[in-house]
C-alpha cells in the first residue's frame, strides 16, 4: 500500500468516526461519537480515586502500625514499609507483561482488582486479633503470631492485587483517546494530569479520614474503610464497560511475552554479529531510530517490528535508570517524614492531636493546587515561547522535578537540624517519648516542594513511558514509570539495612535509633541529597541525546 493509499484510509476511517485499532466490549468496531474520549475516562478516573483512597489507606500510616501495634524497632519498620511498597510498585513490571501477553488489561483489571479485595478484608481481619501473649513475663513482644503471619500475608496480597490494578488502568484509561485523532492526542496530555490530579483528591481524603480513624478510634476500621473504597471502585470500573474501547494492537502481532519477544532480539542480534550492516541495511525500516544499530542485526531472523519494540525499550533504559534516585526520595514521605513529625509537637487544640501521617496531605494540596496552575498557566506561557503544544518536552518536565527534589531535601536536613538542637535545649534527648516543643508546621515547607516536585516528575514519567514505547507495549511502558518508583523502595531499604549497621558498630547510636532524639535523620537526608544533585546531572547529559519515538 503506498504512503497516499494509507493515508486516505486513514481521511476515510476519521470521517466515518470508527475509531482505528479498537473495538467495543461486543467486538465490534468502535464509534467515535458513542466510546471513549471523557465519556469513558470518567468512569476509569473514578475507580483510580476509590482505589488510591484505599491503597493509601493503608501505605500512608502502616509505619505507625508497625512501630505501634506490631511492636517494631524504627528501621526495622521503615525498611519493612519499603520493601512492601517497592513490592508493589514493582510487580506491575510483571502484571503488565500479563495484560500484553494474552489476558488484556480490562481482564487484568478484573482479577487483579478481586485480589486487592481479598487482601484488604483479610488486613481488616488481622487487626481484630487481641496482640496478647500467655506469659508476658516470658516473651520481649507480646504480639500474637497469627496476627502476624494473616498481616503479612494480606498486605502482600493487597501488593499483588494492586500492582497489576495500577499499571492497566492507566493505560486503560490512555486507550481510551486515539492518538490519530489531533483532538483527541491534545486531550490525552491533559488526561495525564488531571488524572493525577483526581487521584491526588482521593490521596488527600483518605489521609484525613483513615489516618485519623486508625490512631484514634480503630485500626480494625481504619482498615476496613479501605476495603469499602476499593469495592467501589470496581463497581465504578465496571459501570462504564459499555464505553469503553478495547486496544487491539498492531495488526498481524503475535501476543507472545514482551520480555520473550525483546529478549529474542537480543539472542538473533548476538548469533547474528558477524553480519556487516550492509547486509542487514535493507532489513529495517527506513524510518528506524538511528541508535543501537547492533540490534539492526537481529532483523535477519527477527520480525523487524520486533526489532524496533526491543530497540525503543533499551532506549529507555538510561533515562529509568537515572530516575531510581528520585524513587528513593520518593520513598522517604510514608517512612521518616512521618515518624519525624510524631515526635513534635502536633497539637491543634487541648484535645486534639493532629496523625503524623496526616501531614502528608500537604503533597496533595500542593499537587491539587499546582496542577491547574501548571496546566492553565505554565504550558499556555511556555508553549507561546517553545511552540510545542505541551509547552516543554516530558524530559524537560521530569528533569525538572529531579532538580527540585534537591531543595526539598535540603529544606528536610536544615529542619531536621533544628529539630534535634531543640531537643537538647531542653534536655530531650534520653526521652524519646517526650513531645518536642517544636511546631509540626516546620516540615510543611518540605512536605509542599515535594508535591510540587512530584507535579513535574510522576506525571512527566506515567506521559514519557507511555508514549515512547510500541502501542503493543503500552502496559509493560506504564510498567517501567511504576518499577522507578518500587526499586526506589527497595534501594532505600537496602541503603536503611546497610547504614543502620555500619553506624551502630562499637557502641554508636545509629542514625536511624528508635530514639529519635539521638538518630540523625539529618545525616541522611543530606546524602540523599547529594545523590540527587548527581542524579540530576546524570538525567539532563541523557535526555540531551535522547530521541524522541514518532507516533504511529
């Protein structure tokens, strides 16, 4: 077919408002003017705040948990919280080869989103058990084993069933807007954050709700509401299935295991390495990307699109790999942020007393407020200056939350400083259990460059890894923007194990003591910083040579 046959088809398809490349719950091709588009979107938006309203339910406040129910020394906790977190963020890697592969995300999303349930009632569940031991002379901890053993259990069920839930709907949700369709691709960057946007209000409601539920009236419901949320949020999903469209994929693709497919392209390319490029010059498409030209070899064996799929993938792989730091950083909101605002004073009135947790709301109210701001007033600025209709690239975006996660670190360190000449003033520091008298809202500042931080870098990774992979690949792309995040987690709990040891040998207080009055979070946070600074230089010498992927 030549260039202007398929571009006439493509005048024909637009025009008779059938959507190309998807189709309907009853198979059937998808109309324009009846699927999709907002229409679909809010249903999808609607079941992503239900479910982050109950994942955060439980992930915002689970150190508080561990260091109180369960009985856990301060790193022990921290390195817990995060090896759970770095679990689920993780497995979408594994869940989106799934929904690519054969089992489709509206599926995915079905099953994964009956595990989600399964474990939140079974958490639910765990917190009824009384933590009392038979002789409580005898044992150091009086936590029941059983409540134990059904916890872990259930939070590691809950971290299946949500990192498959996660990474479908998002690019369930992206399918919902064809990119062929110039209004409906503007829409699909705006989608990006005001999806984030929604999901930032379901953040903030279950941070005011749950947190202040379980410390002060039940954690029993404060884990049960969580599991209301989530039912509701696929009552949601599955209220607009008539609306939705169904990506079919590239025509004539085989829907074997992305990793399969990538990792053969590899081997062919490794048999295949004597071959000259003149040889294998007429293999590969013309419109190919000028990089890792090594792989062009695989194309004697290798289906060329393949050989593009595995092509666009590797070249992500500096660009993720340079962002890892910035999941550490990520990771230190739930962790040490909370457990050092629980030791300062959080007081609003003589009886009530503000959750530590509770104060990671201020990343949401800055992502709620810098979100309309960033969409109705940077990109229109930025876009009359760059003309690009987004106002700057993704790697512009992303880069510049990495920058400003420096400061906000900075901001954490100086505080945290302060923090601890306080308590020696006032001779605070062999109490761990006494109250600074300092004012929880000296971490506001920190709390809000963070969110802010967030607005550039999350949202500019879900858009950058969605759009930058083959449309086979859309879940395993989304998959990616999510593993930044989960091997940030399990980073910070090896780099937690690793300084905790190294800094409580021949008698020393570790920098992560249960007391925190003698720890030094401060040491910490100035590391991370540094790392970060690194991390940044890194990113932008990357994204300089980094060619965009053209859509098709």
């Amino acid at each position: 077919m030549s260039i202007s046959e398929a571009a006439d088809e493509a005048v024909t398809t637009l025009l008779n408002g059938i959507v190309d490349g998807s189709v309907d719950f009853r198979g059937n091709p998808s109309v324009r003017s009846t699927s999709g588009g907002w229409r679909s979107s809010g249903f999808i938006i609607g079941a992503e705040v239900a479910e982050k309203f109950a994942y955060l339910g439980i992930a915002s406040n689970l150190i508080t948990y561990f260091t109180g129910p369960l009985e856990m020394s301060t790193a022990s906790a921290a390195s817990n919280v995060n090896l759970w977190l770095g679990t689920a963020a993780f497995l979408p890697l594994i869940w989106g080869s799934i929904a690519d592969s054969f089992l489709g995300r509206y599926r995915t999303i079905l099953l994964t989103s009956s595990l989600y349930i399964l474990g939140l009632g079974l958490l639910t569940f765990s917190a009824t058990i009384p933590s009392l031991c038979k002789d409580e002379e005898t044992f150091v901890s009086c936590v029941s084993q059983l409540k134990v053993t059904i916890f872990f259990s259930a939070l590691y069920l809950i971290a299946i069933g949500e990192g498959g839930f996660k990474v479908c709907i998002r690019a369930f949700g992206a399918d919902q807007f064809d990119e062929k369709d110039p209004k409906e691709s503007k829409a699909k960057s705006v989608y990006f954050n005001w999806s984030y946007f929604a999901r930032s209000t379901g953040i903030l409601t279950t941070r005011l709700i749950s947190n202040y539920v379980q410390e002060n009236l039940s954690w029993a419901l404060g884990f049960g509401i969580p599991c209301l949320s989530m039912m509701l949020s696929l009552f949601l999903f599955l209220l607009g299935t008539n609306t939705y469209r169904f990506s079919t994929g590239g025509e004539g693709r085989k829907h074997t295991n992305p990793f399969v497919r990538i990792g053969r392209v590899f081997v062919a390319a490794a048999k295949n390495r004597q071959q000259t490029s003149s040889e294998t010059f007429l293999l590969v498409p013309t419109e190919s990307l000028k990089t890792f030209r090594f792989l062009d070899r695989a194309a004697i064996s290798c289906d060329p699109r393949e050989v593009e799929e595995a092509r666009a993938v590797l070249s992500l792989v500096p660009i993720w790999m340079c962002c890892l730091v910035f999941g550490i950083v990520y990771a230190q909101s739930p962790t040490f942020f909370t457990k050092q605002g629980s030791t300062m004073n959080r007081s609003i009135s003589s009886t009530l007393l503000v959750p530590a947790a509770t104060l990671q709301c201020f990343i949401n109210l800055s992502i709620l407020v810098f979100i309309p701001v960033y969409d109705r007033l940077f990109v229109p600025m930025a876009r009359s200056i760059t003309h690009r209709p987004a106002g700057i690239t993704t790697l512009q975006r992303i880069s510049t939350g990495i920058f400003l996660s420096v400061p906000s670190l900075v901001i954490a360190a100086l505080v945290e400083m302060k923090r601890l000449k306080t308590a020696r003033d006032q001779g605070l520091v062999d109490s761990p259990e006494a109250t600074v008298p300092m004012s929880v809202c000296w971490l506001i500042p920190q709390y809000v460059l963070y969110g802010v931080s967030d607005v550039f870098t999350m949202v500019g990774l879900q858009e950058f890894f969605y759009g930058q992979v083959p449309v086979e690949l859309r879940s395993l792309g989304l998959s990616l923007y999510l593993s930044v995040v989960g091997i940030g987690n399990f980073l910070s709990s090896f780099m937690v194990s690793v300084i905790e040891k190294a800094t409580s040998q021949s008698g020393q207080v570790s920098w992560f003591a249960n007391n925190l009055n003698q720890a030094h979070l401060d040491y910490f946070y100035w590391l991370l910083a540094c790392l970060s600074s690194v991390a940044f230089v890194s990113f932008v010498y990357f994204a300089k040579s980094y060619v965009y992927r053209s859509l098709k």
